[in-house]
C-alpha cells in the first residue's frame, strides 16, 4: 500500500487598502493574520496557509 500525497490550494478573496499593488502585496506579507478571507461558505479568518495569488480586481475610491 501506497501513501498518495496531495497539495491542496484555498480560494478566497483577501481586500487590502492600499496605494499600490507593490504596497497591498508588502501589507497582506508582513499583516496577513490581521485579514479575513471571503470565500464562497462566508468569512474565515487569513493565516499563512493561504497562497496569495494574482490580483482579483481593483476598486477605487470616488473623490467628492
């Protein structure tokens, strides 16, 4: 008998302010533990064992 090993990613969108996306990536590095992940079953706190990936989208502020 074998032991078959998997790797696994988490998906999930993480919402960080930010000047930049050099500047998002450098906050969500050194503070991901701070960030919550929006996945489709709800919320759950970020840690480590997210993967984070390629921008998902880039919302900007409207000035008044």
């Amino acid at each position: 008998m074998a032991d078959y090993q998997f790797t696994v990613t988490q998906t999930g969108i993480i919402c960080v302010e930010a000047n930049s996306e050099e500047e998002a990536r450098a906050i969500l590095e050194d503070r991901i533990n701070h960030f919550y992940v929006i996945t489709d079953n709800g919320e759950v706190p970020a840690d480590d064992s997210w993967e984070v990936g390629e921008i998902y989208d880039i919302i900007k502020e409207v000035s008044k």
